[in-house]
C-alpha cells in the first residue's frame, strides 16, 4: 500500500519574519505536487518553563526541545489554514496538533464546521493534551483536567457536527448550521502515546491516530498494541488510520508494513513556490516509487 503524503508547513518561528506570504506559496505548491495533507501547529501563549517540553510525564518528549523561546511567533492554526484553503484546491487540511481544549468547544465546533464547508470537506483535526501547563493557567483552565477537556470539547463538536437538534450538559435543542461537509463531521486524528486514556479517546472519538514520544519511533510494536487496546475499549481498532514521521525513506516500507497509513514527511523547501514545487514532486514520487 503507499501511505498517504502529509508535510507540515511551519507556521512558527524564532524571531519575526516580518512577512509570512511565503507560507502560501509552500501551500500552492504542495497543492499542485500531489501532497496529500498539510499540517500546521499550535501554541497560543508560553510560559518559561519551557524545559517541560522534555519531560514525557508532563507530554514531552525525552530530550525534546521546544524550536522557540517564550518569545517566539505562533501563528493560530485555524486562521491560517483557513487562509490556505481560499488558496488550494485538493489538499487536505489538518493540525498537528491542536489543543483543542483551550478553545470554547461550541466556537471550535462552528470554526471547524465553516473550515470544512469553504475548503469542500477538506478538514482533519488533530488534537493532543499538549505539555505545558502555562497555556492552561492562561486560559483559566485546570491542567491537571486536560484530558477530561479534551474529551468534553470533541464530545460538543461531534454532538453539534451530527445533529440536527443537539442536547449536550445544560444545553438543549441547540442548533448549529451548517454542517461540515464530511458524513459524520470533520475526522478527528487524536494525538499520544500508546495508553488506555488515548485509546478510549480514540475509540469514542477517533478516525486516526498520531502516536508520540517511543511509540512514534517503533510502530511495530506500538500499532497492534494500540489497536488491541481500542478494541477493548469498544472501538473499531482495525480501521485506525496512523500517520507517523516517515523517517529515513529506505524505512518506509517497513513503517507501511506495521500498519503506518498516512506519513509525516519533513523536507526541506525554497521559500519561493518553483523551488518548493520541485522538491515536493521529488519526495512524492520517492514515496510512491519505495
């Protein structure tokens, strides 16, 4: 099987770049090149602890490095792939990831829905707990809640996605139009490591999964693992979807193997649209002819 193409577009950055117009070029020729999805990130405050990034226990990554200070430039990834969508035609859309519990659900739930219905139903969601409690304390938000959060924002977005009058807590025949263009709402691709809290997110919520940390590197072991747990937790595990880092290409066909569907590619591009065009025509036909 040849996994599908997604490549992140880097909507961040140290210092300011004074000009992020370039970001639309990197979209348009992505676009044209065959990619499959591109993704964006997502950070709305930071705090100084940014060391927590490396710590699995608070969502880091053992040894992992936050790309910017405090003080870097994050662009908000809704924006800008609504901006990306007025320019492309195919590709589809995701975040990789969204802390979708810092956002008021009933407005995620709307944002995403007129996302999806501009673009033509090209819309993924990803979604993760994020590491750093800053973000949540800016918010008036529990950290040590995130994951109920979490769950009760996809809950309300789905709820509000698929019925017509919609009951959820205090809320009663609530209606929201329009709906995304995708049966069943935007697919939601939930983010971490291979635990019974990810896998009953996935197996209420769930169209993929993005494994993090350790479970990212060894999809071999990671996969049926999480696919198992899925299927305990009253999910369907066999029709998980995963995208993963591709890695190093001669790889590929192992990850695919172990059941990677959709591969993370980080290549880089020319900030101009030729330069970025050609490389992405270079690495998808890599992908397809490995």
């Amino acid at each position: 099987m040849t996994p599908r193409i997604t490549v992140s577009l880097r909507t961040f950055a140290a210092e300011d770049p004074g000009d992020w117009s370039y970001l639309f070029d990197l979209a348009r020729a992505a676009d044209d090149a065959g990619v499959d999805r591109l993704v964006v990130s997502d950070h709305v405050v930071f705090g100084e602890n940014l060391e927590a990034y490396g710590d699995p226990q608070a969502g880091g990554v053992e040894g992992g490095k936050q790309p910017t200070g405090p003080d870097g430039h994050w662009l908000e990834p809704l924006t800008v792939l609504t901006a990306v969508a007025a320019q492309t035609s195919r590709i589809r859309l995701g975040t990789y990831i969204l802390l979708a519990a810092l956002r008021r659900p009933v407005v995620l739930a709307k944002q995403l829905s007129t996302l999806d219905v501009i673009s033509g139903g090209r819309v993924d969601l990803g979604v993760g707990i994020g590491w750093q409690r800053e973000e949540y304390d800016a918010a008036g938000l529990d950290y040590g809640s995130r994951g109920r959060l979490l769950d009760e924002a996809l809950e309300i977005c789905q709820t509000l996605w698929r019925e017509q009058s919609a009951n959820y807590g205090d809320a009663k025949n609530i209606h929201m139009m329009p709906k995304p263009v995708q049966p069943g709402g935007v697919p939601i691709w939930v983010s971490g490591r291979c635990n019974e809290r990810v896998a009953h997110r996935l197996a209420r919520f769930g169209s993929g999964w993005i494994p993090w940390g350790d479970d990212a590197d060894n999809p071999a072991q990671s996969i049926p693992r999480m696919r198992e747990m899925v299927d305990a937790a009253g999910g369907n595990g066999a029709s998980l979807s995963v995208l993963a880092p591709a890695g190093k290409m001669e790889r590929l066909p192992e990850i695919v193997a172990a059941g990677v569907t959709d591969v993370l590619a980080f290549v880089k591009v020319p900030p101009d649209y030729d330069g970025a065009r050609a490389a992405y025509v270079e690495l998808v036909e890599k992908i397809k002819t490995s």
